[in-house]
C-alpha cells in the first residue's frame, strides 16, 4: 500500500509511485546548491583588484580568497560519503547550504583580509558537500529509465556554472561592489535550503559508521591540502625550483600513500576506495581527470585571450562565452533523454573529436581575429562536452550497488576538480614560458638592419613626430610600438599551443574506453535501440 508523502526528512522506504513525486523539485534544489559552490569557484576572480584596494592586501596575500576556498572545497568533497550517513543526508545537505549562505554573508560583510579569507574557507567546507551530494541524491531520486535526465540537469550547472562565474562576478563588480558577489548567494541559497529540506529525502541505503576514522579525515586533510596548495601556487613560486613546493609534493605524496594504505585495511573507512574494483568506475575516474584537465584549462584560458589581446571586461567576455555554454545546456539535455538508447563509448568518442576541432580551430586565431570568429569553435566546444559528461557520468556508476553511489559520486568529483586544478597550474605555467620563448624567437627576426623594420620604425617615427613628439622621443615610442606588437604576436602563437594541448589531452583519454564493460546507462535493461 502507498505510503502517504512525507517529504520533510523522512527516512522510511516509500512506495514505488511515491518515491519520484518529487523528483524535479529534488534536481532543482541540489542543482541550484552545486551551481552557487561552482560559480564561487571562479566569481572572485575578477574583483580581485577591487578587494585588494578596499583591504590593503598584496596581489600574493589575497590569492588566499581563492586558494582557501578550494583548498577546503576538495578536502570536503570525498568525505562528504561519510558525512551524509553520519548526519543523515537531509540535515548533511541543507547545513551544508546554510554553512554556505552563513559563510557567502560574512565573506561580503569582511572588513579585513584575515576575516575574508576565514569565512571563504567555511564557504568551502559548506560548498564541498553540494557537488558528489546532489549527484547521488538524483540518481536515487529519478527512476532508472530517466537517469540521465537527472544527470542531464545536474550537467548543465556543472558545465554553466564556470563559465558564468567571472561574466557574474565582472557584471556585478562594475555596477555594484564586490561584497555583493558574495551577498547574491543569500536569497539563492536560503531557497535551496528550504526545498532541500522539504523535498529531499534521506538516502535508504547508508549506513552510519560507529567509529569515526580520524586518521583517515587527518590524512586526507594533509594531502588534498598540500596536493591542491601546490597546484594553486606552484607556477607562482617557479614550480620545483622553489624548496617550498617541493616539501608540498613529498607531504601530499607521503599523506595520500598513508591515507589509501589505512583505508584499505580497516573496517570503516571515511573514503571506501574499494568501490574502485569497479573497472568501469576506475576508468571513468580516471577520464573525469583528464575531462576536468581539458575543460578547466580551456575556461581559464580563453578569458585571459580576450581580455589581454583584445582588451575586453569581464562582461563583454562572458557576452561571447554564453552562446557555448547554452549549447552545452541543449545538448545535454538531449543526451539525458535519450540515455539509455547511448552509448557512452560512441557519444563520449565523438564529444573528445568535436572538442579537439573546436580547439584546433581556436589555435587559429591571430591578434586581428574578432569575436565572430570564435562563435562557431565555442559552440563545437559546448556541444561536444555536452555529449561527453552525462553518458560518462552514467557509464562509470554503472555497476555501483545504490549503497556506494556517494563514495563512487565522491571520487569522480575530487578528480575532476583535481584534473582541473592541474589543467589551469599547467596551462598558465605554460602559457607564461610559451610567450617568453616565442618572444625571444620573433625578436631574432626583428633588428635593427632589417628593412622593412627600418621602414616600419621610419613610418612610426614620422607619424608620431606630425603629433608633436621630437626625434628622439619618437623613436623610443616607435620602438615600444613595436615590442608591444611583437609580445602581442607571441601570445598569440601562445594560446594557440595551449588550445591545442587542450585538445589533445581530452582525446588523450579515449583509450579508458576500453577498459567499460558497457557504455550503457545506469539502470539500462535490454538490448541497444
């Protein structure tokens, strides 16, 4: 017999018409949950000169807004399992939002470096549990046949969320002040949390731990940490050149060895890293890291091109970004519905394809290239993430009992927000040794016996000298033109690497397909169709 509905934390298994009454409203409240943490991620970014004027703070002191941010934010992340059984996932989720709307408060109401940087670490100890949290929670929430719908909207704001962070965040810079970057999250969380509460039940098949592993939490602390610590400031302190990042790498390296040899071999693990015998969720994890390399490497660079090359806001960047993020959004919504008529490994293979293409033709953009040029590549790059994340998503949780979905949900997160820690350290490392090389190189080519730099310096010379400027000054202003010229051309050549090596390491990938047992979605019953 049905059982009557009772949203509001219940625990009681329900009947079957019951169980997904509420489903939408579910995907809606996690959905909006995930999106304010990711879009947290990125929305300091741009008000960083506006914050290191109103606090007095170094460009070097506040980094700490973000690091802290996402330092805290993957420590959380797979613990977030535990967590949810140890409170129940009811209390776990809404606290988690209410910690960080509580957090995205005191951030904005900060009157010193010390107390924003405090609070933005809470935010990430809140925003931590929103991500491999909301993903577990819709897959229980959907009925088999339509999980990947639910993937399918949780996609979207995992996808959306990035990309409109620094467009938000400029947006609300320019027309207001930075603590509202922080204040926008009250009303939005406060509505998650309250239909968090009333909708989301909590999970049937979790079991509390009766011991706490506090070596393990400890553990785990020290080296996502120092992992993340590192990848946030390592090209800044010249990466292994500095004994200080170094000591970070052998602590990470020695701490995570440490925390997976003691998770294995007691009987209540914080992290169950044996929901990894899984071959399919291995595999998938795996790709999450280099998915996450390649998107997040991607996001970060494109902005900086438009706005060092082409000189434009915040805004005005996001105005061109949009129309790829929206294609991602229609994609997978198409995706989701018809998942389990797909086949992970054929929709994943042709998302990598039309993402290296749209990365290819990315790389062939010059220093006089306008933004209808990059309309076309960002809507490839939309579409083709779009069919890789929710078939991938699906695919790698496969064969998970319902039981170990958090921790398998947990894992495939912390590697793609790993993945994408890595992809922006390496780029920007790359990026910033890529321009200083081809810099030295096009400088070879330009001296000072050369003709047409002759001619070109003469032509300069004289237009500035018609405006007033006499010999000599006009000679040093022609002489900067041109350095100015050369450096913009060796960005140019730059990004045009980095595009590609985004590219490649999302096709690099592609053989972890071979490792699925089946391409199929969760919960798919029958032959293909």
């Amino acid at each position: 017999m049905a059982t009557a509905a009772a949203p509001v934390g219940y625990a009681a298994p329900q009947a079957s018409e019951d169980r997904y009454r509420y489903k939408y409203l579910i995907a809606i409240s996690v959905t909006l949950a995930a999106v304010l943490e990711l879009i947290d991620t990125s929305i300091v970014n741009v008000a960083i000169p506006h914050m290191m004027g109103n606090l007095g703070a170094t460009l070097d002191e506040i980094a700490w807004v973000s690091t802290g941010y996402i330092i805290a934010n993957v420590i959380v992340i797979p613990l977030s399992a535990w967590l949810s059984a140890h409170f129940g996932r009811t209390r776990y989720l809404t606290g988690s939002i209410l910690l960080f709307v509580m957090a995205s408060f005191f951030c904005g109401a900060s009157r010193s470096l010390g107390a924003l940087v405090f609070w933005r670490v809470i935010q990430g100890i809140g925003g931590g549990a929103l991500l491999s949290t909301a993903q577990s929670t819709l897959y229980e929430s959907f009925p088999p046949e339509e999980a990947g719908m639910g993937m399918a909207i949780f996609g979207m704001g995992v996808m959306v969320g990035p990309t409109i962070g620094p467009t938000l965040g400029g947006w609300i810079t320019d027309n207001y002040s930075w603590p509202w970057i922080f204040y926008i999250n009250v009303p939005l969380g406060i509505a998650a949390a309250i239909m968090t509460w009333i909708y989301v039940p909590n999970a049937e098949h979790q079991e509390r731990a009766e011991s706490i592993d506090g070596w393990g939490i400890l553990l785990l602390a020290i080296g996502i940490g120092s992992l993340q610590w590192m990848l946030e400031r390592g090209e800044r302190y010249d990466w292994f050149d500095s004994r200080f990042v170094t000591t970070l790498a052998v602590v990470a390296f020695v701490s995570l060895a440490g925390l997976i040899w003691r998770e294995l071999t007691i009987d209540e693990p914080v992290i169950d890293f044996r929901v990894l015998k899984s071959r399919q969720l291995t595999a998938g994890v795996a790709f999450a890291t280099l998915l996450g390399f390649a998107l997040y490497g991607s996001v970060f660079i494109l902005p900086v091109f438009l706005q060092q090359l082409h000189g434009f806001t915040a805004w005005q960047t996001g105005k061109v970004i949009l129309p790829g993020a929206l294609a991602s959004a229609f994609t997978m919504a198409i995706v989701g519905r018809n998942a389990r008529r797909l086949d992970a490994r054929y929709t994943v293979v042709a998302g990598a394809l039309l993402f290296f293409y749209s990365m290819y033709k990315l790389s062939l953009m010059t220093y006089d290239s306008g933004t209808d040029e990059l309309w076309w590549p960002l809507i490839y790059r939309g579409v083709g993430l779009g069919l890789i994340f929710v078939p991938l998503t699906n695919a790698a949780m496969a064969d998970l009992d319902v039981a170990q979905l958090h921790q398998g949900t947990g894992l495939f997160n912390l590697t793609r927000q790993l993945g994408g820690s890595l992809g922006i350290a390496l780029m920007a490392t790359m990026l910033a040794r890529f321009v200083k090389t081809n810099k030295a190189l096009l400088t070879e080519h330009v001296v000072s016996t050369d003709p047409a730099v002759l001619g070109r310096m003469d032509a300069m010379s004289r237009a500035l000298m018609a405006h007033g400027a006499d010999l000599a000054t006009a000679k040093m202003q022609a002489m900067k033109v041109i350095d100015m010229q050369i450096t913009g051309q060796a960005n140019v050549l730059a990004f045009s690497k980095i595009y590609i090596l985004s590219g490649l390491a999302l096709v690099g990938a592609l053989p972890l397909l071979l490792l699925f047992k089946t391409g199929r979605a969760r919960g798919s019953m029958g032959p293909m169709h």
